[in-house]
C-alpha cells in the first residue's frame, strides 16, 4: 500500500485499545478480531465516490448508494453544515483508492439499509477493509450504531494505529485538528506574561492578552468532551480519544495561566493606587507651585508698588525742600528789598530841606438844612419817582 501524506512520525504513546474501545460506546474483551471476506457478501463495482464514507456502485446492473459502516469521515455534503476538517481529504483519498470501475466486494452485517436507504456495508478491495484503511489514515473514526458492530473492531484497531502515529485527524500538524488546536491553545495559554508591566495601562493590555488565551484554553477543553454542539461528530470522538494524553497538559496551562492572570490583576490594581496616589501629590505639588507662583507675583507686584511709592515720596519730599527753599529765597529777597528801600528812604530824608508845615484848609460854612421843605405842611405828600423828594399832593 501507498504511505499516506497523512502520516507522521509519532510525538507521543496513547492510551490501549481497551480505553478507545470503551469511549466509543463498546466494550473489547480481547484483540481486536479481523472479519474477513465472505461468500455470503456480494461483488459491486464503483460508479462514483460520494464523500469519505459513502459511494455509489453497481450490484447486477442496479446502483447502489453503499455507506460504509463502523466508519465515520467529516462532512463534506451535509446540509446546513460546513465542511468539516479533513472532510476533502477523505473524499479524495477513497476517491484514488476506489476509482471509478474499480470491482469491490461488499459485506454485510444486521441491518442491509439505514433510514435514508443506504445500504451498510464492510468495502473490500483485495482482501483489505477499506473501512479500516479510511480509519487507519486518520480520515475517519470508528463508530458504533448497534446491531451493527460486525467491522467496528477492525476500524477501531485501525483508528488506534492513526493515534499512535498521529496520523490525519489526530495530527497536531494539521491546523484544523483538535489536537493542533489543543496544542495551539497550550502555547497561547503559556504566552500569558508575569507581573511586569510598569504601568496600569500595560498590566491592562496584558490582562487582556490574558483573557484572550484563557478563552481559547476554555474553548480548547471543550473540544476535549464527547458533546459537540457544532454537530461535528468526529471531532467529537478524536477530541475524547485524545483527551487522556492532552487534557492534563491543558489543565496545567490553563492553571498557570489563570495564576498570572491572578498576579497580574494584582499588579494592575497595585499599579493604578500608586498612579492614583502619584497623581494626587502632582496635583498638589502643581497646587502648591501655582500659590507660591500668585504669591511670588503678588510680593512683586507689593515691592514695585513699595518702590514707586517711596519714589514718589521721595520726589514729593524733594519737591517740599524745593518750595521752603524758595520761599526763604523769597523771603530773603523782600527782606533786602525792604532793607534797601528803608536805607533809600533815609538817604532822600538826610538830602531834603526843612519845609513849613502846611496850613489847614479853609472851611466853608453850609447853611443847615432843614428836614422839609415845605415848613409846616403836613398834608399828603406826593413822592417823585425814586422817592427821595416829594411835594404836597395837589
């Protein structure tokens, strides 16, 4: 048989068979049996491949759809339903592996049909459980639908051989596989940084990276459990199969984790009562250098007022001194000028000549008026306008 690309080197040893076994749903009381062709099966040849696990072929002339049973691939054609991971490449493997006109010989076990009409079959090609080999790439998982089990434990040995070698679904070299995206979330999970941001707005933006590998922690143990709500069943099944080896290194990251995310809070809250604290004493040291700026500013404005006043005192001072000054100055002057002119008068006395004394001048008697002038009129007087005289009215 051809190696498949899906092949790789084993990084790790998985549980037994028996723990597979039971997370299927079905028990294993030994080694897995081999069923074997069968006279009782019946010879097909293929027409078409319909996905990984379903195929059209021709029994005397009539078509077939064959689904392959106790073997589950992702979907690829389901309705309402993404394409699921690896789902291409299983289809295209049992495409190479059955191509079209390629004979097969078909076995079947309890029911021949399912409910949507298919009809169940073990697919051998050459003697090989095509079934198996989907499962043995780690393109498929094995399932059980009971009564069917008759090739459960032959794909379920084959599934075991892909986890051993970490093959297909159960590579963590393939991006959209659980295990890749496990140990995608581990590494995440260990990026989460200690304590040492320098600021709150730093040990915010590292909480916050935090919270980011948290959540694909989280989401990455989801993929851990058998329920699935994306309906992704065979990731379901991979994600139980590998959870006995991934689980307990995810729980660990994630503890350690969630612990620096702890220690990282703490920081932040240490980091914003220190900036919290810093920013009030700045606030105060502004406070008290804006006062002591208004107090500095009010003193110089006190001194240039000071000064202009003692200058103007000075000046007005001076301006005083200036004004007695002149005042004796003028006083002194009127002192001489009067001293000059008693000097000067004595001199023009000494020079004159002795005069006579002047007569008195003669006087001139006015005879005496008497109060009326009309003497002994005592009648109504009629006052002329001014009224200072008057004469008796007519």
């Amino acid at each position: 048989m051809t190696p498949s690309p899906w092949r790789k080197s084993p990084r790790f040893v998985v549980a037994a068979v028996a723990v597979a076994v039971a997370l299927s749903g079905c028990t294993s009381g030994g080694s897995a049996a081999v069923d074997t062709p069968s006279s009782s099966g019946a010879d097909a040849t293929v027409v078409r491949v319909v996905d990984g696990d379903t195929l059209v072929a021709s029994l005397d002339g009539t078509e077939e759809t064959i689904r392959l049973l106790n073997v589950d691939t992702p979907e690829t054609k389901k309705p309402n339903t993404p394409v699921q991971c690896l789902g291409p490449e299983a289809t295209e493997y049992l495409r190479q592996r059955l191509p079209a006109g390629t004979g097969v010989h078909l076995e079947y076990d309890v029911e021949r049909t399912d409910r949507y009409d298919r009809t169940l079959a073990g697919v051998y090609l050459d003697g090989d459980l095509v079934n198996a080999d989907i499962a043995r790439e780690g393109l498929g998982v094995a399932v059980l639908f009971e009564p069917n089990h008759r090739f459960h434990d032959e794909v379920l040995a084959a599934q075991q051989e892909a986890l051993e070698e970490e093959t297909g679904l159960f590579s963590a070299t393939v991006e959209c596989t659980v295990p890749a995206q496990i140990e995608s979330a581990i590494d995440q999970l260990a990026t989460v940084p200690t304590a040492t941001a320098q600021t709150s707005a730093e040990a915010s933006g590292l909480l916050s990276g935090a919270a980011t590998a948290l959540a694909a922690g989280k989401a990455a143990d989801l993929l851990l459990g058998r329920t699935d709500d994306s309906g992704d069943a065979v990731r379901a099944v991979v994600g139980s199969v590998v959870a006995g080896k991934l689980a307990p290194r995810l729980s660990k990251a994630t503890a350690a984790a969630t612990r620096q995310e702890g220690i990282l809070k703490e920081r932040r809250q240490l980091l914003v009562t220190r900036e919290h604290e810093a920013a009030v004493k700045a606030k105060a040291k502004a406070k008290a250098e804006a006062r002591k700026k208004t107090e500095a500013k009010a003193a110089a404005v006190a001194a240039q007022q000071a000064a202009a006043a003692s200058r103007a005192a000075a000046a007005e001072a001076a301006r005083q001194e200036k004004a007695r000054i002149a005042e004796r100055q003028r006083v002194a002057r009127q002192a001489a000028q009067a001293k000059e002119a008693r000097e000067a008068a004595k001199r023009r006395t000494r020079k004159a000549p002795a005069q006579a004394p002047a007569a008195p001048p003669a006087t001139r008697k006015v005879p005496k008026k008497t109060g009326t002038p009309y003497p002994g009129y005592t009648g109504p007087r009629c006052y002329a306008p001014g009224g200072r005289t008057w004469k008796p009215c007519p």
